[in-house]
C-alpha cells in the first residue's frame, strides 16, 4: 500500500527487519548456527522424502503424510532462513512491500497446512491402532490424497485471508519490524490506518485454526490411548506406543512452540523471548522433524543404514 503526500507524490513502502542487530557481537556466530541448522533441514528433509521414495516398504498412509510433512517443512525453512542469514551479514535490512508480503503468504501457507497434516497424521494414527483390519480400506490412497490437497488447501486458503486482511491496511514510509521475520504481528503494528478488522480475522481465524487441529489430535489420542490400554499384552501396548511416538514428540514441540509465543505478553523487553520463539517455529523445528521421526523409527533408520552402504 502507498500513501500520498500533499503534492501527491507516491513515496514506497519499505519494512525494516530488525532481526538480531541489537547484538552485533553476535552476528557472525548466529549466523554460522543458522546456516548449520538450514544445511540439516535441507537434507534431512530432502533426504527424508528421498529415503521414503525409494523404500517400496514405506509406500503406506502413514510414510506418504511424512513425506508431504517433510515437504512443507523444507519449503518452511527456505522460506524463511535464507533472508535471516542475509540480515545477519548485510548492513541493509530493508525489504520491500511486495517482498514483505510475499514472504508473509508463503510461511503462513506452510505453517496453517503443518497444522493441518499434523491432525492427518493423528487421524491415521487412529484408525491403525483402533481400527487395525480396516486400516488399508479407511486409508485408501484415494482418501489419503484427497486428505493432502486438502491440507494443501487449508493453508492457501487460510494464508490468503491473513494476507488479504493486510492488504487492505495503509502503511506509510518506512516501517520497523522487531524481527527477523516478516510476520502477521510486526505487519499489522506498522500500519498507520485502523487495524479492527485485521486484528478480528487474525483473533477468530487463527483460533479457529488451532482449537480445530488441536480438537481432532486430542479426540485421536483419546481413543487411541482408550484402545492400548484395554489390551491385555503389555508388548502389543508398547508397540502401539511406540508408533504413536514419534507424531506425539513432533506434536508436543510444535504446539509447545505455538502457545509460548501466544503467552508472551506484548512488552518491549518480551521481544527477544519472542525472537527466540519464532527462530524455534520457523527454523529449528522444520529441522528436528525428520531427526524426530527418523531416529524413532527403525524402517527408516533401516532404509538408511542400506543407501549407506550401498555407498
């Protein structure tokens, strides 16, 4: 959006990113930490999706929702990292509207569609272990594809409400952004024009999003839990555990994540906490996604060990 001045002329709208140049000691060593960790996402990610493909054993429900969670995720962290590490080591930080906005709608769009195959996931958990001998019928690979674009939907609709409510804001000159990040809040605060009807599409719309995703992992889990227990082999209880594991831990950090950043009250010494929070969100758990599910799973760590020594 652009504002006119009193002889019309059209000034452009730039966003400033604040990042972590408060602590510029710490701007070569941050950087080389996230240029580490955007290297392992990259290729634990790819590698996951690679590991999957290949496996002709993993060509069930359960892998084919890991391998578009693993997707997503790489697609997260690409989204984000690469102007982070630019920030860290350039003296502009200045990023246009457009740009701004562009990045907003693509790491909105992968976080609301993780929420939504994380309920998928916690679904296929589901019926596996209370309904075992309709398993491949429920999840057929026809429901199961339907269930992905429906998750891929979630996101580009969801994303483009939230950048749509932005869209329709003014912004004047240069604005400041406490992030690194171009997110919803850090845009909506630099707006100079009434921000209502933004902040009541992010209030209902992101609750939304949460409280239904949450419902249907929390609803699984309780079924889920009420069927292991009633088993009378304490090998078959652990083993529905077990496969339930590595989806609780992933689950339990991403959620975990999302409400800290909710609790933190809006004070100007919460800002760090906060930029530590979103690093988490968007860079360090598209990361310890594929090392959660790999390092639990023994077909993948399998799969694995064969491709390295094949090398």
């Amino acid at each position: 959006m652009m504002t006119s001045s009193k002889n019309h002329s059209v000034a452009p709208v730039i966003f400033i990113l604040v990042g972590f140049s408060d602590y510029p000691e710490f701007q070569i060593p941050l950087f080389l930490i996230f240029l580490t960790i955007y290297a392992i996402t990259v290729m634990g990610n790819l590698g996951m999706i690679t590991v999957i493909i290949m496996n002709t054993k993993l060509h069930t429900p359960m892998y084919f929702f890991l391998k578009h969670l693993s997707f997503v995720d790489f697609c997260y962290s690409t989204v984000v990292a690469p102007k982070l590490l630019e920030n860290l080591v350039a003296e502009d930080r200045a990023i246009s509207f457009s740009a701004c906005i562009t990045q907003f709608f693509f790491a909105a769009n992968c976080a609301l569609t993780d929420t939504f195959m994380l309920a998928v996931m916690a679904y296929d958990r589901f019926v596996a272990i209370c309904n075992p001998l309709l398993y491949m019928v429920i999840m057929s690979q026809k429901r199961c594809v339907l269930m992905m674009v429906a998750a891929y939907s979630w996101g580009i609709l969801f994303s483009l409400l939230f950048t749509y409510s932005l869209l329709v804001l003014s912004f004047c000159g240069t604005n400041i952004i406490n992030n690194f990040v171009c997110e919803y809040s850090g845009i909506l605060s630099a707006s100079c024009s009434d921000k209502h009807f933004s902040e009541l599409i992010l209030f209902i719309f992101a609750n939304f999003n949460m409280l239904s995703t949450l419902m249907v992992i929390t609803s699984s889990y309780i079924f889920i839990f009420v069927t292991v227990m009633k088993m009378h082999s304490v090998r078959a209880r652990h083993k529905a555990f077990s496969t339930c594991a590595s989806h609780l831990t992933a689950v339990a950090v991403f959620y975990g994540t999302v409400l800290f950043l909710y609790c933190i009250p809006n004070t100007k010494s919460s800002w760090f906490t906060t930029k530590l929070g979103s690093v988490f969100y968007t860079v360090v758990i598209p990361m310890l996604n594929p090392l959660i599910y790999s390092l639990r799973n023994n077909e993948v760590k399998e799969t694995i060990r064969k491709l390295m020594n094949k090398k």
